[in-house]
C-alpha cells in the first residue's frame, strides 16, 4: 500500500519552522520518502491533498496509565473483564485524541498492547513499564488498611492482586521484581521513589528505596539494555536517584537548584506532569483520615495540592533556566475525580506547557524527543523497526494532519476538531478532510 500527502506543511518533530509545499510518502506502515514540488500520482494507491494544512507527528504521552481507567478505589472492585475492557476502550480515546504511542508509566498492559498490535482492538503504540514498584509502606503499596494479606503468596488486597502494582525490599527482592517486569515484556522500569499525594502511607516527604535498592533496579534493567523511570517530587529523592543512574525522573515538581544541574549535568529527562496547575489527578472525596476501600484518600492531598502548584512554577523555571530535556507526561486518570476538569485533560494539559514552555518546546515534548528516550530502550524497545515521535523517512507512518500551524500556537491541538487526520502504523482512524 502506497499513499503520498501532498502539498503540505510540515512539522517533523524538532524543526523550529514549517517545511512548506511538502509531499510525504508511505509505504505501508513507514515513512519512505518526503520530497517538495512536483509528482506524478503514478504508482501511488492513494493520493490525499493536504493543501493548507499541517502534517506533523502524532503525538506521545510519555506518562499515561491507560490500564487506570477509574479512580484507584473504583479499580479496586472492578472485574477483571470489566478492567480488561474499559483499558480498551480507553487506549481507543487515546488514539482518537491523536496520542499515536504512549509510555505506559506503570499498570497492566501487555495483554492490551498485543491486542492493539495485532489489530484486535485500536490503540496507540504502547511502551509498557507493568508493574509500579516500590517498597513496602511506599507509593505503590495500596493494600487497603494496616493488614498483611498475603496468603499462600498471593495479596487478599484487591488493588495488589490487579499486578498494576508490586512491593519488594532489599536488594535481592529488587532484583528479581525489575526482571519479573522484563519477562513479561517491560520496555523500561518504572519505580516510586519518594512520596505520593494520592496514596495512604507514604506522606510526601518520604524518600523510598535505598541507594542500593535504587542501583539493584538500575543494573538490573540496564543489563537488559533499558532504563528505569521514577515517581519522584523531592529533592532528596531527587539527588539519590541521580545517584542510583534513573534516567526519567516523573513529576519531579518540588526539584530545586541543585537537583537542576545534577539533571542537567546527568542528562536525566524530566517528564514534567502539569496536573497540579488545576485539580486533576487530585480525589476531591475526603474521609477522616482512614483509608476506606471506596471512595477515600489521605487527608495529606488537599494542603498540599497549593505548594506543588507553586513547585510546578519553580520547576519549569528551572527547566528553562538551565535548558533541561523533557517530555510531556499527563498521568491522565479516565474519569478524573475533581469535577472542574474535563474528560480530556490528555489535551488540555497542553495548555499548561505552552503557558510554561512555548509552542516548540511543548511541540518537541509531545513528539520528537521521546525519539531520544526510546534509543535508551535497546533491545527491550518492542517497536525497533522506524523512528518514533519524528516524521522523516525510516519513521513509523504515525501522524497527524491538522488546521492552521502547532508552532504558532500549539493550543490548535488541544481541540481534537483540528486533527483532520489520524494514522497510526500506515492506517487512518480518522479522516475528515
Ligand atoms: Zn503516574
């Protein structure tokens, strides 16, 4: 199958300015060729005029748990088939927001991601972590109450049984936990190391994993070729697992001075999650104090949601001050509990980065430069055959067509209605034009 766009213009994914009068051709699932000026429709299946409009990569969730399609208490009763479908249908409103491939920053996807690949249901690429790991009493320990229900090794607590998340400690146990992801198909690592805002025993401040724990998880996956991503906000954690060789540092919202140059001088990716600039992310149902199975969540989210506001301002000063590479990350939840946000804050978010960062560099997070990150993935990177977030030749046939110019204002793509054209892998799934 062979298709050619023609007379576009083009974004590519890290060019400062628009390629004007641009015919881009796809052989299958590949971009093949991009030439300007005339051509013969000879040869080509398709020919799909994009005069005045924009082609562009499609765009890239670097830290999305698309297996999280509730709120934790809500998944924490819900089947495994209902699970199992509402994933589905939630990885298909990612596509149709334009999201051609997502990092998957931890849950229960590899089943998903090989319906998705093999056709059996839509999707975007997904680069899966599996299992969240932390310690125990740490970010991802979200047994219910202050019980130990293991029993003949298997959790009694609903959520740990969902193996979106697992608890190790010690070395050894880390070791085993980050190849137990590998084998079943982790693309990177994903670890908590320091504090969470919705969780019930890991106050904020809290620094999870020792150095060595850290390490174990990095030289175990860095054996395998790839690298670790951790949930981080503090600057202690911060500074340890720069230490440790983490690679992706997500949230990191309270980072200060010093943190920024170690980032820099490491050249650590921060993936920069907006969703404290409103309430998103946030539970807005309180208990008093006890975690409940439905419907609660620590008291500790509320006071502090203002100051990780405040932190996401200093953090994206610093990320401008000292030119730190990152990536656009949401941590989208379907069915956002705060009731101001909108369904597709996916998008939305958008709007936080220009206002931080600028149409190109938000354009770049969003598209190139998770081309960057996925060479850190070797031989765990499930899709190794063409590039990804870029549009040149030898890249995937991921893209986008869309009304007016993203580096003029980047917020054109916050409406889904100006994405005229979706395709992924060389297959359209929406076409308006
Ligand atoms: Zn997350």
């Amino acid at each position: 199958m062979k298709t050619v766009f023609t007379h576009g213009s083009l974004f590519d994914g890290k060019s400062e300015h628009l390629k004007e009068g641009v015919n881009v051709v796809i052989t299958d699932n590949k971009v093949t060729d991009i030439f300007t000026g005339d051509f013969s429709a000879e040869g080509f299946d398709q020919v799909i005029d994009i005069t005045g409009k924009t082609i562009m990569p499609g765009l890239i969730d670097s830290h999305v748990h698309v297996s999280q399609s509730a709120p934790i208490p809500v998944l924490a009763v819900m089947r495994n088939d209902e699970f199992a479908i509402r994933s589905a249908r939630y990885a298909e409103e990612m596509l149709m927001r334009g999201f051609t491939t997502i990092r998957d920053a931890g849950g229960e996807t590899v089943g998903l991601k090989t319906c998705i690949d093999n056709g059996m249901v839509k999707g975007p690429r997904i680069y899966p972590s599996n299992a969240m790991i932390s310690q125990t009493c740490g970010h991802a320990d979200v047994r219910c109450y202050y019980s130990d229900e293991v029993w003949h090794g298997v959790h009694t607590a609903p959520l740990m049984r969902t193996g979106m998340f697992v608890t190790c400690d010690g070395v050894p146990e880390v070791l085993k936990t980050v190849r137990q992801q590998l084998f079943l198909g982790a693309s990177q690592i994903k670890i908590m190391a320091s504090g969470g805002m919705a969780s019930y025993f890991d106050p904020l401040y809290t620094t999870q994993f020792t150095l060595e724990e850290m390490k174990a998880a990095v030289q175990a996956a860095a054996d395998y070729g790839t690298y670790v991503m951790a949930h981080i906000y503090t600057p202690a954690a911060m500074h340890r697992a720069a230490e440790a060789g983490v690679m992706s540092f997500e949230h990191a919202t309270l980072m200060d001075e010093d943190n920024a140059k170690e980032i820099q001088d490491k050249g650590i990716w921060v993936c920069v999650c907006p969703q404290f600039g409103g309430n998103g992310g946030l539970p807005v149902h309180h208990s008093k104090g006890r975690p409940t199975l439905l419907g609660s969540t620590p008291n500790k989210a509320k006071p502090t949601l203002e100051m990780m506001k405040k932190g996401l301002e200093h953090e994206a000063e610093l990320i401008n001050k000292y030119h730190l590479k990152f990536l656009f990350g949401t941590d989208v939840i379907r069915e956002e509990c705060a009731q101001d946000e909108p369904a597709d804050r996916q998008l939305a978010d958008l709007h936080r980065f220009n206002y931080y960062f600028g149409s190109y560099e938000s354009l770049k997070a969003i598209t190139g430069n998770f081309n960057e990150v996925v060479k850190m993935t070797t031989y765990q990177n499930p899709y190794p055959d063409g590039k990804i977030g870029l549009l040149e030749k030898d890249s995937y046939a991921d893209l986008l067509v869309v009304e007016g110019n993203p580096l003029e204002n980047v917020e054109i793509l916050c409406d889904v209605n100006n994405m005229k054209l979706i395709m992924k892998d060389g297959t359209i799934y929406k076409n308006t034009l």
